[in-house]
C-alpha cells in the first residue's frame, strides 16, 4: 500500500479526535472545521519537513485530510442525530 495513502487514512480520526479534544476543552463547535483545516495541514507540513514529501503536495494532502476529518465529523454528528430521532 502506498505511504502517503496510510498517512491520510491514519490521520483523519486523529484530527477528528484532536478536534473533539479541543471543544470539550472549549473550543467554540463554529472553530472546528477549520481547526481540523489546519491541523491536517500542519501534519502534512511536518511529514514534508521531515523529509517525506515535497511540500506543495503536502500542503493539497493536508487541505485533503483535514477535510476528510471534517467529513467523517459531520457523518458520525448525522448518523447519532438520526438515532436519537428513531429512539436509539
């Protein structure tokens, strides 16, 4: 499997789970997308400094895993929305 494929998969319940940290310490629900924008950002640019990629690519990978955190937020936010409304 490629690499930078099992870093993005890896990262993005990380970020989610970052996010969730920082609104349960605070953080106002309205700052989470784009703290899950930037965090995914700043790990990619760190795996490039690190010398894993070049940094432009790392830069669109993080735009990418921050947003696929975002997505996976406001699918599990959904799907306990739904359960709630049928009893569960």
């Amino acid at each position: 499997m490629d690499p930078d494929v099992t870093r993005t998969v890896m990262a993005v319940p990380l970020i989610t789970a970052a996010v969730e940290l920082l609104k349960r310490q605070g953080m106002p629900a309205a700052w989470a997308p784009p703290a899950a924008i930037v965090l995914g950002v700043a790990l990619s640019l760190g795996y490039a400094v690190a010398g894993g990629s070049v940094w432009f690519e790392a830069l669109i990978g993080g735009l990418a895993t921050g947003l696929g955190s975002m997505g996976l937020y406001s699918g599990v936010k959904h799907y306990r929305a739904a359960g709630r409304e049928n009893g569960r």
